[in-house]
C-alpha cells in the first residue's frame, strides 16, 4: 500500500493551487488591449526568431496555418456602426494545459519554468494536443519545409528547423531564457534580472504593449502589470490557468 | 430449432465445411487477387507516399488536425465490436443460434481490430516511433504518458486484440483437429500444429468447455471498456461537443450497433458464396434484425440525449458546435446519418423484412454507412468549431489520398478474410453439431462416424 500511498500524496500535493509557483520562475506575458494596434510586428519578429517556415499560398488556401504569434480580429456591430477588435493569441503556456495529459509519448510538459515546452524529438504527431487545446495555438508540420535562397541563410542557430511530422508552437522564446539563465549563472547570480530576457515578440512591439517577465517576483514589471482592474485570462472558466494575462481595452463605448 | 427443419447428419456437417477449405474454384482466386491488388493500390501506395511526403498529403488543416483516419479507426474498432462480445454473449446465455455464426462473427472482431490498429500508424505524422507509446524498458529512461487516453487506448485495444485472437483460436481448435483427420499433405501438417494435439478425450473437451466460458466472461467487460476507453480520446477534452459524459456508452452501443450491421453483411456473403445455405437459415437474420431494431432504438435515444444535454446547457460554445453540426456545412450529412441508422432500421420491426436476405444485406451497409458518417462528424465538426471564433473559417475536405486509404481498408479487411475462411473452418463444426440430433446407433450414419 506505501505505493500507493505515496501517489496519492504526491497526487495531493500536485493538485494544490500555486504547486507551480513552487518552481524555479513563472513566466508570464500581460498584453495591454489598450496599447495595443494590431500592427503585427510581434508575428514578424516571431516568425524571424523561431525559424518558421512560410507556407505559401496552396497551404493556406487549405486552411493550413503556421504562426505562432496570430492577430485574431473580430468584427463587432453592423456596417456603417462597425468596430474592429483584435486580440493577439499565442501558446498560453497553462499551468493545468490540457495538451500536456494527452499526450501519449509526453512531447509536452511542464518544464522547471513553469513553461508549456515542446520536445520536437519526441513527437510522433498524434496531434491530439492541438484538439485539446482550446486556444488553437498548436500548429502542425504537415510537409517539410523550405527556405528558398537567400532566407536559409537567416535561419536562427538556436532553434531547431522542425521536420515534417512534428506539432509545433509558440516557446516565450525559451532560446532566450536559457541563454539569460546561463549569463546570470556565470555571473555568479541565483535568478535572472527583470527585463533581461525578452521573447522576441516583447522586444519588437513599439507601442510595449506586451510586457514578459517573472510573476514570482514582486518587484518585476509583469507583476505590476497583472495588478490591474483590466486584468484577465482568456477562457478563464476552463481552469486551464493559463500565463498570459491580457488587460482590457480601455473603451468608452463598450458594453 | 435447426435441427427440427434440416435434414443434416453429422458426416454433412464434416463434408461440407472441410470442402469450404479444401476445394477452391477459380471465383475465391480472382476475388482474392483483386483484394490484394486493391488493398496495395488503395491503401500501400497512397500511405507510403504519404510517408514521403507528410501528412499535408491527407486533407486535414489548422483547427481540423483529426481526419478521416481516425473516424476510420473508431469505424473499424466499433465493428471488432460485436464479434467477440455477442459470440461471449450469447455463448454464456446457451443461445444455439449462434453456433454457426460466432466463428465468422469472431474473425470479423479480429480483422476489423487489425485495420483499426494500421489506422493509427497512417493517422501519425512520424508512424516510424509507434513504438514510443509502448512501456518498455529503454535507454531513454522514458515511459509513455500514463494520463493520456491515447495510452490507455493503446493497453485497451493490445488487451482486447490478444484476449479476442484467444478466444477464437481456442474455440477452433477441435475443429483444426477434426479437419486434421479429413486431409492430406502440407494441410494435414498444418492442421496438426494447429490442433495442438487434440484427441477429443472427456478431459479435454471438460477443460476446453471451462476455459472457454471463462475467456467470455472476461472478454464482456473488457469489449464494453475498449469502446468506452476510445471515446474518452474526445470526451477527456475540454473541446465543446466532444466534452460529454454521454459519449462511453454512445460510443458502446454505437460500436456494437455497427458490429451487428457488419455481421449481417458478413453472413449473408458467406451464406452465398461459401454455401453455407444450411448453416446460415433465415433464423439467424431474423434474430440479428431484432437485435439491429433494439440496437437502433437505443442509438437514437442516446443520440437525442447528446443533442438535448448540449442545447439544455445553454452555453455559448456548446451551442454554436451544435448547430454547426446540425445546421452547418456538414448538416446534410447528419441527416442522412440519422435516415441510415435511425429511420430505415424501423423496417426491422417486420419479420418478412428481416427474414428476406437481400433487404437485410442493403439495410446493413447502410447502418454502417451512417455509421461511418458519425465518426466522421464527431471528429469533423467539432473541431471546426471550438472556443475562439477565428479559427472558424476553414472547411476540412478529405483528400483524395485518404479517400483512397479509407476505401483500401475495406479491401485490407477483405483480403485478410478472404485468407481466414482459407484456413479456419468458418462456421464451427463442432458447436454445429451439438445442435443435431445424434445419428441412431446402427445407422448407415453412425457407421459413417465410427
């Protein structure tokens, strides 16, 4: 029975509230509606840094989609009383992430960070993470791609080129983070600063509407941000306690 | 019941199902060549192209990354349903009208589970590491995900494919002993290892009775949880329409729905080409008609529950999939499923309609039609419509590629029974003739057993 015991336990302990806080950082990204205009310089630089392909014009045209950053638009009110709406959506890094459990192989986990990371290596594309998730965030190799002349030579180094196959999604850049977590470790530091690691996304957005940073620090950025009336989860009422925190937009007229 | 009306003695029974594997006309070889020809064009071919090229050969897109592969798998595990689980059935409550059928019915289980299993490692985007959701030991030091409904799929369909070829291989084995005794040459050699050295003493046949009612009860639950276990691949979601309590015993009753339509179909193919007119009487459709009626009822009792609950629960998402599924692009499919598996089935409720073969054949290919068609919509429309309305634009057609897989997996399955019928007795001799009475001692028929 000490097995068994000892499951349960550990079962208790994983379901308390807060169980990842425990972890070494949480990564967390707010992203400001109000400051927010759609400009897709987040999706460009992203697109940029994590070597993802282009799919051209056939793939698209059968509904096959790769970009780990999107714009989502959403059209409100009729034509002449019309307003544009948009809401940028990425991999929510949950900390309950559906996609995680059903996985068969465990491609995806939840790392030390706090982190929803994909492990390309070992995914055999059952692409049932990508039905449970319920943002669509996931997207899936579903050809072998190409970097014609001269963009393979712009490949990031950092990042793997993921082979046909292979579910793939947004990471926070964890290039970066490991990067800044090995300067700060060779600097004789424990945690790394606030605001030295940036997705690429963050650091590309001119109005800063996005902010990435540590929840467990108090002092940082992202804490401050995510203090705020405007505050919210998308789908919160899933309970897949997701990293991203948008605020709302500021707007008079709305309902 | 059988006995009553049919004039067939014991030697009959012996002539007729040893020459069914004996004696093959040049019909059985042009029918098998063009299975396999089919099965390597339809189904070989396309796959291994789809290996080369990925799986942008298959139709599927961003939201709609489940196909038509697996509302294949599903279709091919629903019809290993009713095989195994009504043979175990019906053996545990001593009906004798399934004792010419069970063998067949047990094979299609066997098969059907066989192309289901294949349609995981065409659904896969890298197939080659299939074996990454065993458990087995590996320098890895990596287990597969034990919460994932993938991997209890797995254990589930390994569990019921072992426990089923089980079953039907010990059931059989008098039969190989007694076909043993009736051939010659590299047959006679087979059917020895086959038989495992059978005599047909008291004790074996004692020990043979107990294992094999053992084996039914322990296959029942074991049938009803590897359907369930497959719809908790949607039902463990949080996806609107596939988060439902009501899909175990859906997917149950849908499976074994499907499994009866499919034996149906099987038995009236055999009746006609293997002549086992005798065997295979208008008793047994007549029993498999009411059996389809009962089934359909509760199909469609279950199917208006999945609608009612989702509309009762009022919830935005839960709606708009719903009517998308009704309604939408795909509506008229859901209507002709509700025709096929709902509507015409009723015809059952006449004895003329289930006592006459043809009628029954056509009713049954469309129950597993509209059977198909669920599947397909359950993997279909709901993804197409989850939570955040941008990624709604998308309409996922299959492509040619799959349809031509799909179609080569109906040939798969029919070559692998084209080789069965070969080599098992298709309908058991033994179980057969305990439905006779015994021949008179002293008769010309009695002799002929001695």
């Amino acid at each position: 029975m000490s097995f068994f015991d000892d499951f349960l336990a550990k079962w208790r302990e994983y379901r308390k509230p807060g169980y990842y806080e425990r972890f070494d950082y949480a990564w967390t990204m707010t992203i400001d509606l109000d400051r927010c205009t759609g400009c897709e310089a987040c999706v460009t630089a992203c697109q940029a840094e994590n070597n993802i392909p282009i799919l051209g014009e056939a793939e698209l045209a059968k509904g096959r989609e790769m970009q780990w950053m999107r714009i989502e638009r959403y059209w409100e009110g009729e034509y002449p009383d019309v307003k544009l709406r948009f809401i940028p959506m990425l991999c929510q890094h949950c900390d309950a992430a559906p996609c995680e459990t059903v996985c068969p192989v465990s491609a995806t986990y939840h790392n030390q960070d706090g982190l929803n990371a994909q492990v390309y290596n070992r995914c055999i594309g059952t692409r049932s993470c990508a039905v449970y998730c319920p943002y669509d965030v996931r997207y899936f190799n579903y050809t072998d791609h190409q970097w014609d002349k001269p963009l393979d030579e712009q490949l990031n180094p950092d990042v793997t080129v993921r082979e046909k196959g292979v579910m793939e999604k947004c990471t926070f850049c964890i290039q970066r983070i490991r990067q800044a977590k090995d300067s700060a470790k060779d600097d004789g530091r424990r945690r790394v600063r606030d605001g030295e690691v940036q997705p690429a996304c963050v650091q590309s957005c001119p109005a800063e509407a996005l902010v990435f940073g540590d929840r467990q620090d108090p002092e940082s950025r992202v804490s401050s941000m995510m203090d705020n009336a405007r505050a919210y989860r998308v789908l919160e009422e899933l309970n897949t306690l997701p990293s991203v925190v948008y605020l709302k937009k500021v707007d008079g007229n709305a309902g | 019941m059988q006995a009553k009306s049919s004039p067939i003695s014991y030697a009959d029974v012996n002539n007729d199902i040893v020459r069914s594997l004996v004696v093959t006309g040049p019909k059985y070889y042009i029918t098998l060549a063009a299975a396999i020809s089919l099965t390597l064009i339809c189904y070989f071919f396309p796959w291994f192209y789809q290996l080369y090229y990925g799986i942008g050969a298959a139709g599927m897109n961003h939201p709609q990354v489940w196909g038509t592969y697996l509302a294949s798998f599903i279709f091919w595990i629903g019809l290993s349903h009713s095989g195994t689980l009504l043979s175990c059935v019906l053996h545990l409550t001593n009906s004798a009208w399934r004792k010419a059928m069970y063998r067949s019915a047990e094979a299609m289980t066997l098969f059907s589970l066989m192309v289901a299993a294949s349609m995981v490692a065409v659904h896969l985007g890298r197939p080659w590491f299939i074996h990454w959701s065993l458990p087995y030991p590996n320098q890895m030091e990596m287990w597969p995900n034990f919460r994932s409904p993938l991997l209890f799929d797995v254990m589930a369909i390994t569990t019921y494919l072992t426990g089923s070829s089980i079953f039907i291989y010990m059931g059989s084995i008098p039969d190989f002993a007694a076909v043993r005794d009736r051939t010659t040459g590299w047959r006679h050699y087979m059917y020895r290892l086959l038989s495992l050295g059978w005599r047909g003493t008291d004790t074996e046949w004692h020990r043979l009775g107990w294992a094999y009612t053992f084996l039914a009860v322990l296959i029942i639950p074991l049938a009803v949880s590897v359907h369930s276990i497959v719809s908790w691949d949607f039902a463990l979601s949080v996806v609107p329409a596939l988060h439902l309590t009501i899909f175990a015993p859906y997917f149950v009753v849908g499976a074994i729905y499907s499994g009866t339509a499919g034996i149906v179909t099987v038995m009236f193919v055999l009746r006609k080409y293997m002549k086992f007119e005798k065997y295979i009487t208008e008793l047994h459709f007549d029993n498999l008609g009411k059996l389809l009626l009962a089934l359909s009822l509760l199909w469609t009792y279950i199917n208006m529950l999945e609608v009612f609950t989702g509309w009762y629960s009022g919830e935005s998402a839960e709606l708009e999939a719903l009517e998308y599924k009704l309604f939408g692009k795909y509506g008229p499919l859901y209507w002709e499923m509700i025709l096929f598996c709902a509507v015409t089935p009723l015809l059952c409720m006449f004895k003329r309609f289930r006592t006459s073969f043809v009628p029954m054949l056509i009713l049954s290919i469309a129950i597993n039609i509209g059977m198909y068609t669920e599947r397909f919509l359950i993997v279909g429309t709901s993804l197409s419509r989850k939570y955040l309305p941008d990624a709604w634009n998308s309409l996922y057609v299959p492509s040619v590629v799959e349809l031509s897989i799909l179609a080569g997996s109906v040939a798969l399955f029919c070559t692998l029974f084209l080789i069965f019928v070969k080599i098992f007795p298709s309908v058991s001799i033994y179980e057969v003739k305990e439905t006779l009475p015994a021949p008179e001692k002293g008769s010309p028929q009695w002799q002929a057993t001695q």
